[in-house]
C-alpha cells in the first residue's frame, strides 16, 4: 500500500507560531523558500522529508506529533454526523472533509458541536415531557459527551499528570497497597475496610477512606491511587482543568474524576517501567496484569494510552462495550475510529466475547478503507461481591494495525497476509455493499430496488 502523503499546514503553523518565529525565519531555519512553507502552511503541498529532519534537527521535534490523528478522528466524527437523515445525503466528498479538518480545525469542531446540539434539541423534543423546561440548555452539549471529547482530542493522554503519576509511583516502596496507605496518611487520611456496596467512600470531615471488602485487590489500590490524586494532585488537575475551559460545572466535575482516574491508571502502571515491560512480554496482557498487579481491563486501557512524545508505544485502539452493544469506553491511536453514537460493528468479534468468558478472541479484520488490523476481545465481567448483587457484564476490544501485529505475542501462528474480515463503523457511513449484518443502507450511495429480486439485502447499493 502506497505511504499517505503528510498534510499537517495546521499543526506547522502551531509550531512557528509557538516558536515566535517569522514564516521568513522559519524558512530559512527549514532550509526552504519562503513561498514552499506557505503552500505547506496552507496545505496546498505536503509536508516534505527535508522539513521532518529540519524539524528534527533544528529543534529537537518529535516530528511525529504532526500526524493527522486529530484530523482523522474530526474526518471521521464529521463522516458520521453527516450521515445523518437530516442531510437528506448530501454528504461532501472525503476530500473537502480533509481539508476541512486540516485548514480549518476550529470551524470542524464548531460544526460538530452543532450537529450534537442538533441531536439533542431533536431527542429531547421527541419526549415532551423532557422537553418541557429545558429550552435554556438545548443548544449544549451534555456534560458527559463534553469531557468525552476532551480526552478523545487530547489523544487520550495528558502529559503533566502522566508524569507526575510516575514520579508518585517510584517514591512508593514495598507493598504497593501499604506503600498509598502511607502516602495518604501524609495528608491526613486514614484507609479503613469494610463490607460495603460502594468501591470507596471518603469522609471529608473525619478524614477516614473507606474501601469496599467486595472489591478485587487491583480495584482498592486503583481507588486508593484515585483519592490521592484529588488530595495530593488537586492544584495539578484544577490548572488541568481550567486550561480545558468546560462550559458547566457539571462537566468540570466529570472531568476531574476522569483525570483523577488517569492519575490512578497511570501511577499503577507507570509509563516508562510499564513500556518497557509491555515491549519485553510482547504486549502479553495476562503477563502485565500479574507483574503489575493489574486487571486486564487496566492493562488494555493503558496500552492504549502510550503516546508520550518522543517515547510512543506501539498505537492501539481500545474499546469497551456493554451486552447491548453500546461502547462505554473509546479510544484510538490507530486509524480506527469509533462511532459516537451507538454501538460497534456487529461483526467485530468484542461482541462474541461475552459467549466464551475468561478467552482471548483473535480476529483479523479489514475496515472499508482497506485498512487491516489484529483485533482481540475478552469478557470483563465484574461480579457485584455478595449474592444477590448484581454483576456488571463487558468486553473489551484491543487491536493494533496489522504492520505492527508482529509485537504482539497474539499474533504467533497467524497467517497475517489473508483471511481478512470486513468489519465496519457504523452502518450509516460503511460502504460495504453486501454485508449480511447491515441494519440500515449508507446515505453516500443510491440504491437500486427491484421487487423481483430478494438478494442478502431488500435493495442493492449501487456504485459510486
């Protein structure tokens, strides 16, 4: 497959600028004219090889941070959105959606937010009784999807916190549940054990932690590691926070539990030692989870989050759905992005995991964009720790491209080079003509439909 050629005009211009650099300056720095920074600036010409090793060079770059993942996932959100009804089809070609999210990031991201204001205004009016009482708050989004993007854009990796999760996690000595006992107590807090249906309950007047008996061991130290980032990290995570201007304070809540909960993950499993160890064992999850102490849910969701600059991990994508199939977690390094709204591909082989619980599932798959990828899935499911209680069924889907395939230990007695499945996004942006598994057709293509003909599907998706 021919390498794709690098349109990254927003991203260079973000560079210059931040050097304070003059596009003359720049240029000469770069070693090419004045005009070719321009066309590259603007997208007119990709980013050349001289200007990566410039840019290497003169400044010491990580001249991988100009990949167009950012792009891509906007590419990918706005393909989905406008594959809504209410374009009636009318969808630009791929071409103008990339150039959208390259030249003009911040107008992709505002028509996003519009298409989602869209969306709720139109769900909310399908209930009247939710509707009533709510016209002040139609045109924004909830605060839920507001901190999802958040991390979804941040490329799901926060670097201040990631490295101060790190330098926390190499002054722990010993037992590391003993080890965040004592670190606790720094601040004042005691930790206590008791049978009780919350996973962690902290009392802000006494100053007493307390920590479910029902929980598996991996999920106390995580929620001990979560208090101490809201006690010891708390000045951190609110400049965090106030650098990502949320519009509620609902959201800003959300978010400071969803970087809290990073905190956790990324002390447990610190990012250096746990790189390291994940290239030694072949990205082996069992093997990680034992040495970390970990649960494979935490193991897979950290894989996917091994983007710091200048010491990436191999890129995963991470997924976790529910039985129903809607995904409660998403995140992608890869090209592979998820859809927004309602579940995965029913294809994909996450959603059979939950008939063999406690296996790895290997399945090689290709996307319609010819992309092929070495995907797994394992149940996940979380028993409620009494009787009676309920248990909490989820799979989770880890894959990595299949050119990096080779440094997973999963990928041992597979023939790498066929036997492809075609999986899809989401039914309303897939191309795939035939699929048996199609629930709705794609708004891209016509349809033919003939009474006499009763094929896979009750209509055929013609040709561009």
């Amino acid at each position: 497959m021919p390498s794709q050629k690098l349109y990254a005009g927003a991203k260079l211009r973000e560079t210059r600028t931040g050097l304070g650099l003059t596009q003359k300056d720049f240029a000469s720095k770069l070693g090419v004219s004045l005009p070719y920074l321009n066309q590259m600036e603007n997208n007119n010409r990709p980013v050349s090889t001289t200007v990566l090793l410039s840019l290497a060079q003169e400044f010491g770059f990580d001249v991988t941070q100009l990949s167009a993942g950012e792009s891509e996932r906007m590419v990918t959100d706005m393909r989905e959105a406008l594959a809504d009804p209410v374009f009636d089809g009318n969808a630009p070609p791929l071409a103008d959606l990339r150039l959208a999210a390259s030249n003009a990031p911040a107008l992709a991201h505002a028509f996003l937010q519009l298409h989602r204001a869209y969306r709720q205004t139109h769900e909310r009016l399908a209930s009247l009784d939710e509707a009533l009482g709510r016209e002040d708050g139609t045109l924004q989004p909830s605060a839920w999807e507001e901190v999802r993007d958040f991390f979804h854009y941040c490329d799901n990796y926060i670097d201040a916190v990631d490295r101060a999760a790190e330098h926390t996690a190499q002054q722990i000595d010993g037992d590391l549940e003993s080890g965040i006992r004592k670190h606790l107590a720094r601040h004042g807090l005691a930790v206590q054990y008791a049978d009780i249906p919350e996973l962690r309950l902290f009392n802000a007047i006494s100053g007493v932690l307390t920590l479910s008996t029902r929980a598996a061991p991996e999920t106390r130290r995580f929620q001990l590691l979560v208090q101490l980032a809201l006690v010891a990290q708390n000045t951190l995570i609110e400049a965090t926070l106030d650098l990502a201007r949320f519009r509620t304070d609902e959201a800003r809540a959300i978010a400071k539990i969803g970087l809290a909960n990073y905190f956790a993950g990324a002390a447990l499993l610190p990012y250096g030692t746990f790189l390291q160890a994940a290239n030694e064992t072949r990205h082996d999850l069992e093997r990680l989870a034992d040495r970390f102490g970990a649960s494979i849910e935490q193991i897979a969701h950290r894989l996917s989050t091994l983007q710091r600059p200048g010491a990436k991990g191999v890129p995963f994508f991470f997924v976790r759905v529910d039985q129903a199939g809607t995904i409660t977690k998403r995140h992608s390094a890869t090209r592979l992005q998820f859809a927004r709204f309602g579940g995965a591909c029913p294809l994909w082989n996450v959603h059979q995991a939950f008939e063999t619980p406690g296996r790895f599932l290997r399945q090689l798959a290709e996307t319609p964009d010819g992309v092929q990828y070495l995907c797994l899935a394992r149940d996940v499911s979380k028993s409620g720790g009494a009787w009676g209680a309920p248990t909490r069924r989820y799979a989770i889907g880890l894959g990595v491209e299949v050119r990096h395939a080779t440094s997973l230990v999963y990928a041992d007695g597979l023939d790498l080079s066929r036997g492809f499945e075609p999986i899809g996004i989401s039914c309303r942006i897939c191309e795939r003509r035939n699929c048996h598994q199609r629930s709705v057709p794609p708004l891209e293509r016509r349809l033919s439909v003939d009474p006499g003909t009763r094929g896979v599907l009750p209509y055929t998706v013609e040709d561009v």
